[in-house]
C-alpha cells in the first residue's frame, strides 16, 4: 500500500466529511516517484473548539509511524465543516519548493 493511502485510510478516524492527501513530493527536490511531501486537508467535526496547534497534534499523532520514516512534511489545512463552507470549500495552494530548481 501507498504511503499515501495509508495517510488516507489513517485519517478515517477523524470521521471526515473530506479528507484529500495530495502528494506534492514531484514539486521538491527528491527522487522520483517519492513519497515524502503531502498536502492534507480534512473537514472534521472533531476539530470544532480546537485551536490549529492542538488540530495539528491530532494529525501528528495518527500519523506517527509515517513522520517517524519516510514522510518529511506534511501542509496541513484542517477545518470544522463550517469552517470549510466558509471558505468556499478551497484549500490554499502550495508555494513552489525553492530547493527543486536545484
């Protein structure tokens, strides 16, 4: 299984109402086909009262073993449902990795 379906599959605990992963390591400078750099954006009920750092350490924690090996970073945008309706259902996007012209 793909690091990537198992960050997915993982964050079905969060009972989303939506989660994408997006691998955004062909963006940095890393071999090809890597899989070490992720945009995550879930919409979860579970966030609602929680400040983004606790939301964070949420994530991180369902997602130990993965930062303990091959995933080097994580863009994380976590939002309540109203949250998400609010911003009209958009993440924002990820800058260019300075390091990948290299």
């Amino acid at each position: 299984m793909s690091i990537q379906a198992v960050i997915e599959e993982k964050l079905q605990a969060l009972e989303p109402t939506h989660v994408a992963v997006e691998n955004e390591s062909h963006r940095h400078a890393v071999p090809a086909n890597s899989e070490t750099h992720f945009k995550v954006t879930v919409v979860s009920e579970h966030f609602q009262g929680l400040m983004p750092v606790k939301r964070h350490q949420r994530l991180y924690a369902l997602l130990a073993d993965e930062l303990a090996g091959p995933v080097h970073a994580l863009a994380l945008h976590l939002y309540t449902p109203q949250e998400w309706a609010s911003r009209g259902a958009a993440r924002p996007d990820s800058p260019d990795c300075r390091g990948a012209s290299k």
